[in-house]
C-alpha cells in the first residue's frame, strides 16, 4: 500500500479512501472504509483518462456484472459500484466498484517473498481457480482475467479479481479518436494464430500460473523475446521444476491444442478432491506469506480516515517499512519500482515515486504522510527472498528500446547509457536484482512530450507475430494477431457523434508469463461485430445478490457407489438417497450417514408410512424400512399383491395414499372362423389401470381401468391437483401410442378421477395446451397451464379461460407452484415471479441471470413459503417471495472424479423447516433458509 496522492479521489459513494493498495494497468485499487458502519471495502476505480471512452466504460461495468454473477466462493461478493464523488480537478469522474475487503497477496508478490510455493499451496490455488473457472465455463464463456497480479493468497483460500481483459491487461492507454488500446497479459497458442479465445484457453494460462507458482518462473522464458511467439506454438513446455506430482496434469493444461486441455472441473477436482477449501482448512500459507497476510491485516485495521482539507506532495510513499513489501504500490511501467515481483524497490532511486523530502519517518523507521493517512508500525516484515524469482528478470545485455521522443517525466527517468532499462540498482554484495517481467511495448506510443501512457513493465523488443485477422497495424509496422474480447452490449448510435469509438487490443506478458508481440489488432470497428459495443449498459443495481449462506452441513456420496438417483425427505429427520445399488439415510441434523441398504435399490421415492417407518416403491416391490437401521419391516411384491401387474413409476401422493399406474398382457383368443376358413392367431393385449394404495395400511383402495400407454403398455401419469371430490391427472406424451397422439391433434387432455372410487368423470383439453405443457392446479378448481408462450389459468371443470399472463419471446413456462395467494412462475428464458391467483396480476418477474436457452428452472418454496428456490444446470438461486428480492445464488462444481468428465447434472433441492438440501449429483449442502 502507499498514502493517497493528491490528485486520487477520497470518497466513494459511501466509502472514503485510506489508502493506495496497488495500481493496475486500467484501475488503480484503493483501500477504503464505510465510516458509519466500519465495512472495509477494496475499490476498483478506473483510470480517469480511460474511463472517458465510451468502449471503456462499458466493458467495465460489463465485468463489474460479471463479478456480481460470479459472487461467492472465490469472489468476493460485490457491495457497490458507481462513479466517484469528490474527485480533484476538472477531470472525468471515474468508474468504480467495491468489493468486500480481504487480506490477501497476488502471486506474484507471494512468489517474490517466499520462493518457489509448496506443491500443497499450488494445488489449493490452483482447484480454487478452476472451481470459479468452472461456473464460468457452465455459462459457455471464457473468463480472460487469469494474471499473477489478479489472483490474491488469502489466510482461506485464492480469490479471483478480474473478470475479463481489462482487468488482466498488461497495459491500457486512451488515444485519440476515443480509441482503446488494450494489451493482455498473456497469449496462448490459438491466440497466436490468430483463433479466437474459448475455455480452453483460460485453462492454458492456468497452467502458465501453476508453473510460475511452482517454480518461479514460466515454461517459455528461455531464449530470446524474439522467439516467444515461436516457443508458445511449438515448443514443449519446461517443467522440470515442477513436482512430480504436478507435471503431468500442468503439461495437459499447457497442451498446445485447446481440445486435449482437461476441463476446469476435472483441473478442481485431481488437485484437490475435497475442494479447495478442504484442502486449505487449517492454514494453507507458508510461514513468511501468512505473516505477510496478517500485517497487512493489521495494518488496513490501523488506518485513519484523511483529515479534510489534507495535502500531500505528488508521488509520496507512505508504505511502512520499505518499499516493496507486501501491499506495496504496483504501477506498471516503471523500472525497479516498489512492489515488482522479488524486487526490492528504492525510494527515490529513477523511476520510482519516493520523491525526496515527501515523507518523514516515525517510530521505528515507519514512513508517514501527515497530510493523509498514517500508517503505523504494527509489526515485523516478512523476509523477502529474490533469489528464485531472478529467472523472471531481463536476460543481461538486453535493452528495450525507448519510445521515440519520449520526454523524461517524474514517473519514467532516463536510464543511463548502456544501462539495461528493465534492471534496478545493484544490491548489497553486488548482486544484481531483478526488474520488472518483460512485456511488449503499447502502441502507438505517446507525441512527444506528453505524459506517458500507462503501460506495462519495461519490455523486450517486439516479437515477431504470425500475421492474424487484423492484417498490419501500426506501432512498428509488425503483424498483427486478432484477440476480440468477449462481446459486451454496445451503444445505440448516437447522431451527434463524429467519431467512431474504436478498441485496441494486443498481447504482452505480465508478472513473468508469456512474451507477446508488439503489435494490435483494431476491434470495435463495423467490421468487427465481436467487440463492437452498440448499446448503453444499464445503470449497476445498488442491491447485490449475496453470497450464500454458510450451509449447516455438507454430504458427499461415496465414490464407490453410483450417483444417487431419487432424494427425499422423511419426517424431517432423514434425507432418504436411492440408488442403482442401494438405498441411504443421512442425518438431516448431522449430514451424517446412518445407514444403507441394498434391499432398496432402484428405488422411486422415500415417504413417511405413519410415523415409524420409511415407505420406499422398488421396481419389484414396496418395502417398509426402519428409520433407525434400514432393517425391512415389511414387505410387499407387485406380483403377489397386484395380480402379476408390472407397476408403473408413482403418479403422486398424498398423506398415506399413492397413486400409480400399472399394466399386464392378456391373450385375446381369435374369433371361431367360419366354415372353410383357417382359425386366426390369438393375440397378446395389454391392459392398464390406475390405482390407489394406502402405505399405512397396506392395503389397495381402488383400481380403475384407463387405456394402455405406449409399449409396453404402462401410461405414465402425473397428478396434476388434488381436491376434496377428485385428483385431476396428466398423462405423460411420450407414453402416448400413436393413435392417441393423433387424435389428440397437439392438445393434452387432463383426466379426473374420484376420490373414493377412482371412477373416471371426465376427460377435458385446456385451450391450446400441448401433451407436453407444463400442468398445474388448486384445490380450488383453477388449472394453470403452459399455452405456447403464456401461462393461462382455466376453470378445471368447465376449461373456460380465466386469465392470461403474457411470457417472454421465444420462451416457454415450466410447472408454476402455487402458494397462498400467488402463483409463482418459472420460463425457460431463466425468469422465475409470481402472478395473483384470483386476477393473473403480474406481482414480480426477475431473472436467474443464467444464460438462457435452456429448460425453465425447477422452483421450490421454503416450508414457511418466504423464499423461493430456482434451481437449473448451472446455479441454485434464492428469491423473496412476495417481493422478488434476490437473496443469494450458489454454484459449485459438483464431485468430479479425477481426470473424468466436468459434473453437468442439474441442481435439485428439497426444503425441510428452515433448511434447503440442495444436491448436485453427489454433493449435497443444507443451507439454513428463512
């Protein structure tokens, strides 16, 4: 960290600025606090002159939206974002965004500090990031925010700080014509070939952070810049530094065709199969990094709200102790500067910003600025150790060359003649130490005599690119390779505009990765439609959804025994798991298993029979367990209690009572023919009948005959409501014959049955609603059904239309919930609200914010019916549900095996009291819900 300067803003929305935490190459990072409430926040404002181009500025917030989805975990969940107030000058306000404030290190200043890390250290930093990579993977997109400087080593875990280019870029300057140029920090072999990014790709540069985590340095250093282009296409990775146990997975994500890199879940899942919080549970730091952690801790808590009116003369340190400790400042382009990765900077020396007579010292030697914050001596520094980061320095003798007429400024001194620009002043014993990781040079560079963009470290000459589809540009006349960043939404056009807003984008190496090229690559131009933004972002909300709740317990089936196939709970003590083995019991107190049993397996569902025991429907049998043990109580086969009917999956239940359909053959026997004609064939027909059977009791209710489904000949059918005279039932399409199909003409029937006596009424189709239309009703004798793009409510027993709620384009409804006064809603285009009951009234419709298409998402409400639950494939979401509010959203990446497929089933949850078990294959967390 370093004291406030003079020109930087003090307050940010509800947070005042404390300090400097470092600078980035688009943003410069500031600590800051809430005084009302004590919160400490870290905020991200972006440059004043980059903030002014319109292409910037909404590729900022797009990734501010981005860390907002991505909350949670990882990610430090967003608290606010919006433009600066108070900031000195005339200058633009700029854009910012808050995030909550942990004490952490990035990489790279870990790496100087403590060396080469210890396999334990890569391997939780390594499955925290690809367990974020995974969720963004889910969503089809890239991520392009992986650099030392963006990933943090807090006391828990890694975190994740950028989400997209202009977080990890190397370098970033405004030029004219509201043009962007934008240089990454890294490249990867499709990059260079001019391809476009996908997922795979930020599992390259994951690899690329893996190996300088492990050994201080990155595979394709060796030899000159001129060849690094060269060297990332074709030649093989150095990892002999890596440990064993590390090399072959690190040497897959470094795979030079994107296709043969592991996913990011099967990255998460070899690393560290119980998770990366597993994994760093009860400390995970070395001894000199967790030191260095908990004094910038401290140090943060010490610091004191700026005195109004407060002063500073431009370019004072105020870092305690000396620069380049953890925390120091990071601005990029400056050689031998305070915090570059295992360089020791010197206050003062050409090049940095300790401008003499700025600071005075305190106690200790401790640097103060009286005019802003104080920092104080709140204990010892971490060693530094240089020594394995010296592979990241600039090869002696190699020079980068200036940019052409380039006026000295207070920020960039000239070297002296002959003196390599990139390496800073010798230290004690002689030993040179090492400047900043090598980058290519922005471009176009700067008309003489003005300030210097903000760019990377000092560079190697440009390397020679293979020419991309952006053909020549300018900056040294090299050729060009074609990064789009990922499309964003664009301005509509604005008639008073004369110019057109154009980005730039290039790649560099940044902390040490990779050598890029000199060259850019024009986007944003009418051409170009994967980066031309054509439309204004909308405004952030200042209501953010939260990170999810802690859960109460976690559970994880058995590697050994196949993924559970139904979960149920049984009288809010036992959540019931079936599967193709056996069944399970796990404690709905502990997330404990009590005991397993493999007379259960296949099992449809887990109901209560009474108060003692566990009903579970077999494929062959019922069976009464104990909930005790599992033990079998009773037990009743299909064959001797149903009269060899095969039984069908359950259609429903209510209280003690299920409902089911089941089916046999019978022979017909051919008519007697007639005189001289031959006897016909028998045949072999199936019968059907839908049933009734108290689980309580044992004993079947009624049997009513319906008509056979397709072969075999069960139909399958879903209660679509119970009322006090009658279940209304929907008959699954694709148990359908082919000649009820037909003569359905795409419309579904709905068919209701007594209560008592299971006689048929009658058979009804609700306007347009297909077969396969999402169903639902009341026991008030509403039906709710899915009418093309709408929900429509119809009377159940005349089907007269009684409202009609109008859906989104292209989507479809999923089976709403009805609840008290309310129907609540869900749409494939990943909207989930509530709608009045008596009138359609539409109360509330919010996103999931999961890129649709896609079904609609499965709902479900709390037991006290306050928050309502939308679960899909990619993330568990949490809604008020009478206001809409989003609560908390959750993703996880699931168990994967190592080296198997990436988890993609979908997320279920069940609710029980206050708590919401919510599965993904075989994880399960029991989080506490209102």
């Amino acid at each position: 960290m370093e004291a406030l300067r003079q020109d930087d803003p003090r307050r940010f929305g509800r947070f005042t600025a404390l300090a400097r935490f470092d600078e980035q190459a688009s943003a410069v990072r500031y600590v800051a606090r809430d005084t009302a409430s004590g919160e400490t926040a870290l905020v991200t404002a972006a440059r004043p002159e980059l903030a002014a181009v319109p292409v910037f500025s909404r590729r900022f917030r797009a990734e501010a939206r981005t860390a907002e989805r991505l909350a949670g975990g990882w990610v430090s969940p967003p608290l606010e974002t919006g433009k600066a107030a108070g900031t000195p000058g005339d200058g633009p306000e700029p854009l910012w965004t808050a995030a909550g404030y942990v004490p952490a290190l990035p990489l790279d200043e870990a790496v100087g500090i403590a060396g080469p890390l210890p396999e334990r250290v890569v391997r939780v930093l390594g499955a925290g990031i690809a367990e974020t990579l995974s969720r963004v993977h889910a969503t089809g997109a890239a991520l392009q925010g992986l650099a030392p400087g963006t990933v943090l080593l807090a006391a828990d875990g890694p975190r994740l700080t950028a989400f997209g280019p202009l977080g990890a870029a190397a370098s970033a300057e405004a030029g004219p014509e509201d043009r962007l140029s934008v240089r990454l920090g890294y490249l990867t072999p499709e990059q260079i070939a001019g391809e476009e990014v996908s997922a795979a790709s930020d599992l390259f540069v994951l690899g690329l952070l893996l190996a300088y985590a492990a050994t201080g340095a990155t595979p394709f250093t060796e030899g000159p810049a001129e060849g690094a282009s060269r060297r990332i296409a074709e030649d093989e990775p150095e990892l002999d530094g890596v440990p064993q146990e590390l090399r072959e997975l690190i040497a897959s994500c470094l795979a030079k065709d994107p296709a043969e890199r592991p996913s990011a879940g099967t990255v998460a899942a070899e690393l560290a199969l119980e998770g990366a919080a597993g994994l760093a549970r009860g400390g995970w730091l070395p001894e000199p990094l967790a030191a260095a952690v908990a004094d910038q801790e401290a140090r943060v808590r010490a610091l004191e709200v700026p005195a109004a009116g407060g002063a500073e003369t431009p370019g004072a340190d105020g870092v305690p102790g000396t620069a380049g400790a953890p925390g120091t400042d990071r601005t990029p382009g400056t050689a031998g500067t305070a915090g570059t990765p295992g360089t020791a900077g010197t206050a003062g020396a050409p090049g940095t910003d300790g401008a003499p007579g700025a600071e005075t010292a305190g106690p200790g030697g401790i640097k103060e600025d009286r005019g802003t914050t104080r920092f104080l001596n709140t204990g010892p520094r971490p060693p530094r150790n240089d020594t394995p980061t010296t592979q990241l320095a600039l090869p002696q003798g190699v020079a980068a060359p200036p940019p052409p007429a380039l006026a000295p400024t207070a920020q960039q001194a000239p070297a002296a003649p002959g003196t390599p620009a990139a390496h800073s002043a010798p230290a004690p014993g002689g030993a040179p130490q090492p400047g900043h990781p090598y980058a290519a040079p922005a471009a176009p560079y700067a008309a003489p005599g003005s300030v210097p963009p903000h760019s990377g470290p000092t560079p190697y000459p440009a390397a020679a690119l293979p020419t991309g589809a952006g053909g020549t540009g300018a900056g040294g006349g090299g050729p060009m390779v074609s990064l789009p960043l990922p499309p964003a939404p664009a301005p509509a056009p604005d008639p008073g505009a004369s110019r057109r807003t154009l980005l730039t984008i290039a790649a560099a190496a940044v902390g040490g990765l990779v050598v890029g090229g000199g060259a850019m690559a024009a986007l944003g131009s009418g051409e170009t439609a994967a980066a031309t933004d054509d439309k204004p972002a909308p405004k952030p909300r200042r209501t953010l959804p939260g990170q999810a709740p802690e859960p109460r317990w976690t559970y994880t089936h058995p590697a050994s025994e196949a993924p559970p196939l139904t979960a149920a709970v049984w009288q809010d003590e036992l959540l019931v798991l079936t599967g193709e083995s056996q069944a399970a019991a796990v404690d709905l107190r502990t997330g404990k298993r009590r005991w397993q049993r493999a007379d259960a397996a296949k099992g449809q569902a887990a109901l209560a029979a009474g108060t003692d025991l566990v009903f579970v429907a077999s494929p062959t049998e019922f069976l009464w367990l104990a909930p005790k043990d599992g033990k079998v109580v009773h037990r009743v086969r299909h064959t001797e209690a149903f009269d060899d009917l095969a039984v069908g999956p359950l259609a429903g239940s209510s209280g003690p009572v299920i409902w089911f359909t089941a089916s046999h053959t019978v022979t017909v026997k051919a008519p007697k023919p007639k005189r001289g004609k031959k006897k016909g064939k028998d045949k072999q027909v199936p019968e059907a009948f839908f049933l009734a059977y108290d689980i309580v009791r044992r004993k079947e209710l009624w049997r009513t005959p319906v008509p056979a489904g397709r072969a075999p000949g069960t139909p399958s059918y879903r209660v679509a409501a119970e009322r006090s005279a009658d279940i209304l039932v929907r008959q699954r399409s694709a148990s359908l014959t082919p000649a009820e199909a037909r003569a359905a003409k795409r419309k579904g029937s709905v068919r209701s049955f007594d209560q008592k006596t299971g006689k048929l009424l009658w058979t009804k189709q609700y306007g347009a609603a297909t077969p396969e239309a999402a169903t639902a009703g009341d026991e008030d004798g509403t039906l709710y059904a899915a009418v093309g793009t709408d929900l429509e409510a119809f009377e159940a027993d005349t089907a007269k239309p009684l409202w009609r709620v109008e859906g989104t384009e292209g989507s479809v409804y999923g089976t709403p919930l009805i609840a008290g006064p309310l129907v609540h809603t869900t749409e494939s285009s990943q909207s989930v609200g509530a709608v009045e009951r008596e009138s359609g009234r539409l109360v509330w419709r919010r996103s999931t914010e999961v890129p649709a298409p896609g079904n609609a998402p499965s709902i479900t409400l709390s037991s006290s019916e306050k928050t309502l639950i939308a679960a899909d494939a990619v993330q568990v979401t949490a809604f008020a549900a009478d206001s809409g509010e989003r609560q908390w959203k959750f993703q996880d990446i699931g168990a994967a095996e190592p080296k198997g497929a990436t988890v993609s089933a979908p997320y279920r949850v069940l609710t029980v009291g206050k708590t919401a078990i919510v599965q993904r294959e075989r994880s399960f967390y029991a989080f506490p819900v209102a």
